[in-house]
C-alpha cells in the first residue's frame, strides 16, 4: 500500500472529523527499503520488477517447456501472444526478413512492461513499477542503444550520420534546419519521449485510482456515505481503464522501438 493509502485507513481520517483530504503525491511513489542483500536496498518498485522477471519467465517457461503437436491451455495463451507480437508488431513494421531476429526482444519488452503496469490493480502490491522514471527509462535507454548501434553498423559513420539528420540536399534553403531538428529528434527527443510516455501515463492513472480510492474512505461519514459510493463507482471504473491503458502502453512502446529499428534499417537516398 502507498504512503497516502497508509495516511488515509491509518489515522480513520473521514470528512466532518476535522482533519483535511490526505492528498496523494510525490510522497506516495517513494517507499522505504523493504530488505537488504549485499548492500543494496530493496524497495518495492525494485521488487514488484524482479517478480515480473519472475512471472513473465516462469508462465512461458511453464507454456514451452515441453511444447505439444495439438497445444494444451498455456502453450495456446502463450503461442497467442507471442504471434501477436511477431505478426502483429514486429512484421507489420519491420518486415518479416528483417525484423524475424528482433522478435524475441519485442515479445520480451512487451510481457515484461505489461506485468509491471498490471501492478497497479492487484491487491497488496497496488503499485505500476513503470510509475519509477527509472524503469521506462532504462528500458528506453536499452532500444536507444540497439538503435543507434544498427544505424552506425548498417550504414557506416557517414551514412549513419545521413540517416538520423534526414541529409537531403533537395531541400535547398531548408536543408540545414531540416538536419539540425531530425538531428535533435532522434538523438535527444525521440529518447526521452519513449520513456516518459510510459512513465506518465502509470503515474497519471495510479494518481486517479489513488485519489477515488482515498475519496472513498475519506467521505464514509454521515451523508458523505452517497459521495463515498461515487468514489468508489470510479474506483472501478478507472480500474477498468488502466486495464486498457496497461495493455496499450505496453504495445505502443515496442511498436515505437520497431518503428526506430526500421528506420536504422532503412536505406537512405
């Protein structure tokens, strides 16, 4: 539970009592050290990422393992989410000959990021990992790196430099502002974009649930009771939401990295 749902049902704060609505904000995504192994200090984002690990290896572990000619109930959910990314995702941006060997990366990200967004609405965990800037910028940080990578390799410096600063004399006049702001875009923009598109959205819809839900306890007093059940009818609702958003967020993250390999991939002209 975060630090403002502690506030909320720990202190019975209820509207009329006297004390003010405990307001969810930067104090309810930082949480004290759960445990210490070799020095370093386990929080629960840190956690709530090493069980996704756990989760996502164990389930296509479990689903593959010993994989069978007419599929049983996990090998049909696990083969079902791995051709969505491969069919779905990577070939209908890459290329089937191209993108083939990224598709285990993809499906990797895709899985890992859902797990951590999904979080957010189960009981006792009740957090998005991807709500810590670290986590989607670590992962951003990762495609950034694989996408400059096959830039350089595929083009050479030159070439590479001509792809990620769109070098195209037709331009005219144009042509050196045209490079300097691709040239931003995709070394500093595009980066920074990727990763905080996850981040904010986690953050904004973890912030919504915490808000109804706190409202919920905190008007459960004389005729605040009426307003306490529209809280939590948007307590549902929102959860609801965030199931989609979750989901979404996941996809458009490695649908953006397949989008930035294809175009390290891309021949310039």
């Amino acid at each position: 539970m975060s630090n403002a749902k502690t506030l909320a049902f720990e202190t019975d704060c209820h509207i009329f009592d006297g004390c003010g609505f405990p307001t969810p904000g930067l104090h309810s995504f930082m949480f004290e050290p759960l445990f210490t192994v070799g020095g370093i200090e386990f929080n629960k984002p840190m956690l709530l990422s090493l069980v996704s690990t756990v989760v996502v290896i164990g389930f296509f572990w479990a689903a593959f393992n010993k994989p069978k000619l007419i599929p049983g109930k996990l090998q049909m959910v696990g083969e079902a989410g791995y051709d969505f990314v491969r069919r779905g995702v990577v070939y209908e941006t890459i290329g089937k000959r191209e993108g083939e060997k990224y598709v285990p990366l993809m499906f990797a990200l895709f899985f890992f990021i859902w797990i951590m967004n999904l979080w957010s609405i189960v009981p006792i965990a009740q957090f998005p990992a991807t709500a810590v800037i670290a986590f989607p910028a670590g992962l951003a940080a990762l495609v950034y790196i694989l996408w400059m990578s096959i830039t350089f390799k595929r083009h050479g410096f030159v070439g590479g430099f001509k792809n990620i600063t769109g070098y195209d004399r037709s331009l005219g006049p144009v042509f050196p502002m045209v490079m300097f702001f691709e040239f931003l875009s995709n070394v500093f923009i595009r980066p920074f974009t990727h990763a905080v598109r996850l981040f904010a959205n986690m953050f904004a819809g973890h912030v919504l649930i915490l808000i109804f839900t706190i409202g919920t306890w905190y008007l459960l007093n004389g005729i605040g009771i009426a307003y306490s059940a529209v809280s939590f009818l948007m307590v549902l609702v929102m959860t609801v939401f965030e199931l989609f958003i979750q989901a979404l967020q996941a996809y458009v993250f490695i649908l953006l990295s397949c989008s930035y390999i294809q175009g390290a991939l891309a021949e310039h002209h």
